[in-house]
C-alpha cells in the first residue's frame, strides 16, 4: 500500500465546542488521506508550528492544516497575533494545504489584509443565510450554482472587496457585505480553503455538499 497524500494533518482547536462536530464530520476523510492526524489546541499548535518551521525534513513534507472556530480574533491578544505571525510563515511552505473554518476563515485573509477584518453589521448568531456555490475548479460540477442554507455565528468579518489586495490567485463568495468562501492557489497546486460560516451545523441544509467539496480540495 502506498504513501498517503499527507505526512500530517493538524487540526487546531480554538477553545469551541464547535471543534467536536467539525472533527466528527472530517475526521474520516483527514485520516484517509494523511499518514498522521494530529488534534492539538491553540496553544500546543504554535509550539509545533515552531519545530515544523525548523525541521527540513517537516517542512518538506506535504502537511494539512484545519484551523477551526473559536473567541476572539487575529489580533485579539499577543497569541492570537503570534498565530498570525507562524501562519504566514507556514503558508509560505510550498506544500501547506490550509482549510479554515470561521476564525480560521479571519486569520487566513488577517494575515494577507490585516485592515479586511471588521465587524459585522448586525449579529445574527445562528441566523441562516442563503448562498449559491461557485464554480471553482475544484467544486463538483453537480454542486455548480446550487443555493444552500448555512449557518453564521460571528461578530467579525472580512468585508469585501480587498482581492486586489491578496498576493496569490485568489476567488471570493461574498453575501452582500460579508466574504464567506475563499480560496487561493500558487503554481505549485491549491493552497487555502475558507468558510465564514459552518459547513459542518445541523443547520446547513446540506453539509455533504461542503464534504465533498474539502474531499476534492484537498485531494488535487
């Protein structure tokens, strides 16, 4: 049997009971396509961010990232901002993969426009919201243009429209004001995937679909 497609997958904890149901649902895929996958909090994680920046050998292996939900934000304490910091110099290894989920979603777009971040016009925790999916590249056909319920809790967001701003290629999903899908790439293959919102809730009227589109983000 061969080599899966990663060494490691972190999946970082951000202090939310959320973090359980998006582990439930991901955690059968993570495991099938990584030799290694690895929870670990906030806090733990930034240690090991630290050796794997120092590590050859780690750094030259293809490793996923899952940053979940969670309090506060980017720059909301010194290690949050210590976060930022170590997430910029992870994302600059060639084969990072990054998928970030609510405050995983802020911190990927923080740390490429820090001044992106804002709050949101009105909070609607648990309010659901209609968007129709893209047609990116890696989203199954079938999923093209289809509208889906999804479900909110923050009270920051990242308001549009700061693409320009972005230094790798870059596609956006805004609703009305608020950025809620991004993705990015590099010459060397997918680098970030991002929800504002929570594919994994009972509330989303199809979490299956965001399966599969993470199955298919992180497989090519």
């Amino acid at each position: 049997m061969g080599r899966k497609l990663y060494e490691y997958f972190y999946c970082v904890d951000f202090n939310d009971s959320f973090f359980f149901n998006i582990i439930r649902l991901y955690y059968p895929l993570f495991s099938r396509i990584s030799e290694k996958v690895i929870l670990l909090s906030h806090e733990d994680f930034l240690l090991e961010a630290k050796n794997i920046l120092k590590d050859k050998t780690k750094r030259e292996k293809k490793i996923g990232l899952l940053w979940g939900p969670g309090p506060g934000s980017p720059n909301s304490s010194s290690l949050h901002r210590k976060l930022s910091l170590i997430l910029t110099d992870l994302l600059k290894l060639p084969l990072i993969r990054y998928l970030g989920i609510c405050l995983g979603h802020q911190y990927r777009c923080f740390i490429e426009v820090p001044q992106s971040l804002k709050r949101v016009n009105f909070v609607s925790h648990g309010t659901p919201i209609e968007i129709e999916l893209p047609s990116w590249p890696f989203i199954p056909k079938k999923r093209h243009f289809q509208k889906i319920e999804v479900i909110r809790y923050n009270s920051l967001c990242i308001k549009k429209d700061y693409k320009s701003f972005f230094k790798i290629e870059s596609e956006f999903l805004y609703h009305q004001e608020e950025l809620m899908m991004a993705y990015s790439c590099t010459p060397q293959g997918y680098k970030s995937l991002t929800f504002q919102f929570h594919p994994e809730s009972l509330g989303c009227s199809d979490p299956r679909a965001f399966l599969e589109i993470v199955k298919q983000f992180l497989e090519n």
